[in-house]
C-alpha cells in the first residue's frame, strides 16, 4: 500500500507539473508582441546601418511618389485658379457691319424680349474702339485708321436656371438672325478647359499607377536581396522550428521603413518644389490683380504620402518574402 501510494503521489505530480507548463492565450499574445517590436528595432536599425543605400532607396521612391502627386496638386490649383473664371454663360452676337446703331438696338430689345433671356447689353462700335483705345495702348495707331473696323455687339445673358445645352440651343438660334454676323458663347474656352484638365487627370492616374507598380518592383528587388543576404540565418531559424510567419516579419517591417521613408522623401521633394515656385507665382498673380495663392499638399497630405508610402512597403515585401521564402528550407 505504501509503494502504490508513493506511486499515485509521484504521478500526480508529474501531472501537475505537466499542466503547469502549458502556455496560456496571454503569454502566447504577449511573445507574438514582444518578437514584433523586436523585429521592428532590428529592421530599422538593419536599414539605418547602411545610410547610404537606404537614402538611395529612399530617393528613388521619393521621386517615383512625388511625380504624380506633384502633377496632381498642379492640377489641383489649377481648377482653384479656373473656379473663379466659372462665370455665367454669356452669349457675344456680332452683327453685320451694315447695320445702323438704330437697327442694332432694336435687335437687342427684340432679343430681350425672349423668354430664355434674362439680360442684354449693347455696346455701340464707337464705345467699342474707345475701350479697345484705353486698353490696348495702340491709341495712336487706331487713330490712323479711316474708319472704325469693329462691329456693334449684344452681350446676351441667358436665364440662370438655363442648363448648359439650353445656353448652347439659344446660341444656335440667335446665330440664325440675318442681322448677325457671328454668335459666340463665351463659356466654350472654359469647357475646353475643362475637358483639358480631365484628360490631364487621367493622365496623371496613368502614370501614377505605372510608378507605384515600379515602387512595388523596387521594394521587392530590395528585399530579395535582404533575404538572400541573411539565408543561413533563415535556414538556422526554420530548423529549429520557426514558422513562416516568424521569419516573415522582420522583412515586412523592413519594407514597411523604406516605403515610409520613401514617402516622406516624396512629401520633402513635393512641399521644397512647391516653395520654390510660390514667390514667383504669387508675384505673377499681383500683376494680374489676382488673388490666388498656390496650395500645397499640407499635413494631411503629407500623412497620406507616408501612408501610401507604406503601405506599397508593405506590398512589395510581401511579394519578395512570399516568392522566395519558399525556395529556403533546410537540408
């Protein structure tokens, strides 16, 4: 009775040890943690080791992001500068050079009169030549002139609920009086514009998502040649017991730092770009009497350029470690 009482006591012992041993969801959690900020430490200290070719890497990535994010902070202070043009859509007639002042008066209450039309203004070729005196400057060479070449004009402004197709219709239709020479609609130079700036957006896009997939290329380039350079440690690793995972990370935090990097080169080149060009852009814009001021990327652009910088880090690494972390196994 006494051994098999010994016994029993020595056995649950060891079953109390044996339960005692095991690891709890806390302390898994807590070593999933720990081996994160560690492979966050090494991976930026690995990449601050080699200033040189990090600031390399970081350069290229820069330029590559602040490419399109330049164009498009361009495109974005031009449709600023553009908004403030986005006039009502006014209707200039010309009319035929043998018609009288008085003949062209009456058109314009004949004109105003119409439904669709919410104001006309006349302008006689007399006080047409005086304001083109005042402001061209050729005072003198308008003076030399026998007679006066400019016609009578109608500024016609179509009703303001009036949709475009309807300013355009009306165009047409004034267009076809036998008094007028010529019918232009003064908003036509800035759907052009418009169109312009579209196409100029999608361009951008174009070769934006051309330079992010060479970023992505970049990165995965880089980190090939980060894995191959620590091949004898991967194979050490997995050999004692090291999943995937485990050897995947410090390379992800690798491509993480050179995208967020990269990003903030990117911010640093676009916001230095955009310093040089303000002074003479706000200098030409007082000649102008204009009040626009050139926009920058500002702090949340700046944050979102790091982001994505990061992001595409991320992209990249995991391409490179997914392809060729397969190829390591141990013998």
């Amino acid at each position: 009775m006494t051994g098999r009482g010994a016994a029993g006591r020595a056995t649950a012992g060891r079953r109390e040890g044996a339960s005692q041993s095991r690891t709890g969801w806390r302390d898994r959690y807590n070593a999933w943690l720990m081996h994160h900020r560690l492979s966050a430490a090494d991976s930026m200290n690995r990449v601050l080791d080699n200033p040189v070719s990090s600031a390399m890497t970081w350069l290229v990535i820069g330029i590559a992001l602040a490419l399109p994010t330049g164009l498009n902070v361009a495109l974005d202070n031009v449709s600023q500068l553009s908004a403030s043009w986005d006039s009502p859509a006014q209707i200039s007639l010309f009319l035929q050079d043998g018609i009288s002042e008085d003949r062209a008066r009456q058109l314009r209450e004949e004109v105003a009169a119409r439904e669709d039309v919410a104001q006309t203004l006349f302008v006689s070729r007399d006080e047409a030549l005086e304001e083109f005196r005042a402001l061209s400057g050729f005072a003198d060479v308008l003076a030399s002139l026998e007679h006066n070449p400019l016609p009578h004009l109608i500024l016609v402004s179509p009703v303001g609920s009036s949709p475009q197709s309807a300013a355009v219709a009306l165009r047409a239709e004034l267009a076809g009086y036998p008094d007028v020479a010529q019918a232009v609609l003064d908003m036509e130079w800035l759907q052009r514009l418009n169109s312009l700036m579209e196409l100029s957006r999608r361009l951008v896009l174009a070769v934006g998502g051309l330079l992010v997939v060479g970023v992505v290329l970049i990165l995965g380039n880089t980190i090939r040649l980060a894995i191959e350079s620590r091949r004898d440690e991967i194979v050490i690793v997995k050999l004692v017991g090291g999943s995937n995972a485990f050897v995947r990370r410090p390379f992800l935090y690798t491509g993480l730092w050179y995208g967020v990097g990269g990003g903030l080169f990117a911010a640093l080149l676009v916001a230095a770009s955009l310093w040089l060009l303000r002074q003479p852009i706000s200098e030409l814009a007082t000649l102008y009497q204009s009040e626009f001021r050139l926009r920058g990327l500002g702090v949340m652009g700046g944050l979102n350029l790091i982001i994505l910088g990061g992001l595409l880090g991320l992209a990249g690494s995991w391409l490179a470690v997914a392809r060729h972390l397969v190829e390591i196994q141990p013998r």
